[in-house]
C-alpha cells in the first residue's frame, strides 16, 4: 500500500521548492510576452524601399520631401560660410580665423587634392599636366592674386571648366583651409624679407650668406 501524504495550504507556501519554481515560472512567462511582442513587430505591415502603395495617387510608398526640409545637422545658416558668397557677391573676407593650424590642414588638404593639377607652388605644373593633361590656370597670376577668396570657394564647390565639383569630396571646413593656403602660396612668390618674422628672416639670411660663398 502507498501512503498519501496531505499537506495544508499553509505548509505548501513555506514550501523552498514551491518558492523557487514561482520566480522561474514568471520568466518564462514574461519571455514569451516579449518574444510573441517582437515578432509582431517583425511581421506588422510596413513598406519596404521602393514598395508600391495604393494609398497615393501616384503609387509610391516612398514621399517626396516638402520643400525647405532640412535634414539633421545640415541647416546651413551662414552664407558665407557655406556658399562663399553674400547676396550673390562672392565673399573677400574668410569666415573665420586663419590660424596656423588652419594653414598646415590646408596644405595637407591640397598636396592631396589641388597639387597634382595645380602643383605644388601653385604654378599649374602638376604632375597629371605634365604626363600631357591641359595645365590649369596658375595661382600666381595677377587675375587669381586678385580674385576674392569666394572665387576659390565656388569653383571647389561647384567645378569649373575641367574641374569637376569636389563638394563631395572636400568638407566645408577644409575648402577654406585650402583657400588659406593658396593665399599663401601667393604671397610667398612675392613677399619681401622684410616681410618675414625676425626668426625666419635671420634664418633665411644665414643660408643665403652659406650659398654665396666659394
């Protein structure tokens, strides 16, 4: 004969067994709340990219943006800037500060990108020109000296002749740095030693006075 034991109520509560299957129980249940959540969402009706659509007239999922959208990080303020220009006229003034940091970017940026047309002296004997492409127009000509820097920003931007656009290629911030560059490049060609700060000045001086001698 098997005896049947009977346990109260009471008892079975204090039971450790009983307690510890509760906890687990519930996880299984929340899992599955969860899971059966998530592939409702897997399976929910949405469109796809290119996905027709009866609801709009002309059968596209995928809307147009309104216009004036501006997408994240994008609202571009500042004309100058951003353009080069200012009511239609390019700009004469860079808009920002022209450090020395902003210089040796510029000059990486354009032993990069420019030199191999342009040159590295900015002279339009770069290395393409010379394998036989057409040379550029030279930077140090008196027309470039004296174009406004928007010139340089809006030909980067949106190409001119032979040169395509390298707004895809060159941000905004580096376009300028490369414009500071070309500056300087113009003005080495022509600067005077009195121009040179004291250090570079004696500097250059000594090597000048070393070639000079037998």
């Amino acid at each position: 004969m098997v005896s049947v034991i009977r346990h109260s109520p009471r008892s079975l509560a204090g039971n450790p067994w009983i307690l510890r299957q509760k906890p687990r129980r519930m996880t299984v249940i929340i899992g599955l709340f969860i899971l059966s959540g998530c592939n409702d969402m897997k399976h929910q009706p949405k469109y796809r990219p290119l996905d027709p659509s009866p609801f709009f007239s002309d059968g596209r999922s995928a809307r147009t943006p309104v216009p004036d959208t501006v997408a994240r990080g994008q609202l571009q303020l500042d004309d100058a800037l951003y353009t080069g220009k200012v009511n239609g006229t390019d700009v004469t003034m860079f808009p920002f500060p022209v450090t020395a940091a902003v210089l040796a970017r510029g000059r990486e940026r354009y032993d990069i990108f420019c030199s191999v047309c342009h040159g590295r002296t900015g002279d339009g004997q770069g290395m393409i020109v010379k394998r036989g492409f057409p040379a550029p127009p030279t930077f140090l000509s008196d027309r470039l000296e004296k174009a406004p820097v928007g010139h340089f920003f809006d030909v980067m931007s949106n190409g001119f002749g032979r040169m395509y656009s390298y707004s895809d290629r060159i941000p905004v911030q580096d376009r300028w740095a490369i414009i500071a560059y070309i500056r300087a490049l113009q003005l080495s060609q022509d600067a005077s030693l009195s121009q040179l700060p004291e250090e570079d000045r004696a500097e250059l001086q000594k090597k000048m006075a070393g070639e000079n001698q037998p």
